[in-house]
C-alpha cells in the first residue's frame, strides 16, 4: 500500500524536466554582486521543512505561501544552503517546493548542493525509503542527476562573502575561488574532488583552535583557525556563511564573526532549536533572523557590519 502522495508522478515529470533543462548549465561556483538597496536572505538546511521554507518564501519572496508566486518582492535573492531531503518524512515535498521556487524564479531564487543531495545519504537518512513509500522510488535517478547539477558555493564579489552548505576546504597549497568554479561534476560520494566532499562536509572546529583536524562526522574536517585566515586573506573574503549544524539559538558566529552558521529547521531531531536565517544587504549589513517553530515570522535577533 502506498501513502497518498502529496505530488503525483505527472507533476513530478514536469518538474524534474524544468530543472533538468534550467540546471544543465550551471557553474560550480555561483558569482554575484548585490548593490546598494537589494539583500541576500541565506537559508541554512532545512531537511523536510516544508512549512518554515513557505514561511521563509512568503516573508521575504512575497510568495503567497502556497505553490502560487504572487506579488514577488524586487531586489530580494533567496540562497539555500543545501540539505533539503533526509530525516523528515515530508522531504520529497519539501525539495519539489524549492525546486519550483528556483525554477520559476532563476534570477531570484538559487540552490547549492548540501551533502545530503547525494545517495549515500539519500539511502541512510531516509528520502530513498520515503520515496519507496510513496510509491515513487522510480524518481530517484532522477533527483540524482538534478542534485548532480547544482552549485557548490555561492561568492558575493562586492561583498567578499562565500556562502557553502559545509565550510571551507583545507588542501596543501590554499584553495582559490578560480579553483572551485573548475571543479568536476560529480554524482556520487566516492567520485567526489577532495574540495568538493571539504565544501559539503567541513565544519569551524567547536574549539576555534588553530589548526584544522578530521572531522568526526567520518567524512571532511573540522577547520581551524589557520586555515581559515590563509583562505580568507588568499580570496580576500570578509565573512563565511555556512550550515550544516544545528545550535539552540540556530545560529552561531566562528572566529571573531569571520563565520557565521545558520540553520533552518526548527526543532531538528529531538533538540528545541530556532531557524535561523542570514540576511545580506547590498550596504555591507548582515541581519541574522530566528522563529521558534509556532511563530509566523523571523525576527530581526543581530545585527553586524561586515568589517
Ligand atoms: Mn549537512
């Protein structure tokens, strides 16, 4: 017996196909200058969230919060992060809704790829069996190839932000921009470059000690102070905006706030986390916005300059 899904086979067709022919083209590194008067709101994972990603559309989209795109606000770009399918059973409808979003607005709404749009993930934490209850699994090569196409990071240039779902990488011999916008198209885990699995499975070392060590997620590194400060100095960045962890307030600053973390979900796994969202302006200011899971909105909870 297969759960009633909320989308059917048909309207998957038509979805997967638009994003096939809109991703096909994509860089491995988004680039873009955001001017005076317009703003970035950075969306960390949301893993089946459907409901905060609606609010988040509708609050700073100006979607109507249902599948409908009325009213879209000017001079507002939505960046996700990544990790939008696993560990919720509504992930499916959670990854169609961003992908609609991204798809009809592709001037205003962009994706990165977080380590679970990947099957390794996808076969352990819980969207390949949500798809098999559905009845859907015949989809999955499908969503394989989409994840396959989507962006790794994401650099503000006049700003001297990089945005990525896990953290920097730590290579001998400091990585450059120019390096990651030439990096390989792969679908698979294991035929990953080693800057591509660091981007998507890095984290800031909890410590903010010096040196960079192995991460014990088994996969990427927890980074340390130094490398930050060569890759940095190396791309003249001024802030890293990353996810990949959720904390209680849900989001935390790294290393004197050259690392901002934010994550939105709320609630995520058994802990009592808010979302957290970032908010870029086109002036140098950088909002971080939370809800608690039964508010309607994000609230404005800091404020900073980039320095
Ligand atoms: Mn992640």
């Amino acid at each position: 017996m297969c759960k009633m899904a909320a989308i059917d086979g048909g309207q998957l067709a038509r979805l997967t196909g638009r994003c096939l022919d809109a991703f096909k083209g994509l860089p491995r590194l988004i680039e873009l200058d955001l001017p005076v008067g317009d703003s970035l709101v950075v969306v960390g994972d949301s893993h089946g969230d459907v409901d905060c990603v609606k609010a988040i559309a509708h609050q700073f989209l100006g979607t109507d919060g249902g599948n409908g795109t009325a009213s879209l606000l000017k001079n507002v770009k939505l960046l996700f992060l990544g990790d939008y399918v696993d560990r919720d059973d509504r992930d499916l409808e959670n990854l169609a809704y961003i992908l609609s979003i991204a798809t009809s607005h592709p001037s205003s709404v962009f994706l990165l790829r977080g380590n679970h749009e990947e099957a390794y993930s996808n076969r352990v934490y819980g969207f390949i069996d949500n798809l098999e209850r559905l009845g859907l699994q015949g989809w999955y090569p499908t969503f394989e190839q989409i994840f396959t196409l989507l962006p790794l990071a994401c650099y503000v240039r006049n700003q001297g932000v990089l945005c990525c779902h896990g953290m920097i990488p730590a290579m001998p011999g400091v990585v450059k921009l120019r390096d990651i916008a030439k990096l390989p198209v792969a679908s698979r885990f294991e035929q990953w470059d080693p800057v591509t699995t660091q981007l998507l499975w890095n984290d800031p070392d909890v410590e903010e000690g010096y040196s960079s060590s192995e991460n014990c997620r088994g996969a990427g590194l927890s980074i340390g102070q130094n490398d930050l400060e060569a890759f940095m100095v190396a791309n003249q960045l001024r802030l890293i905006i990353r996810s990949h962890q959720a904390f209680p307030a849900g989001y935390r600053f790294f290393f004197q706030k050259r690392v901002l973390s934010v994550f939105s979900k709320p609630n995520y796994g058994m802990g009592q986390n808010a979302a957290s969202i970032a908010r870029l302006h086109g002036d140098g200011r950088v909002d971080i916005l939370s809800k608690a899971s039964n508010d309607q909105n994000f609230t404005i909870v800091d404020t900073f300059k980039l320095g």
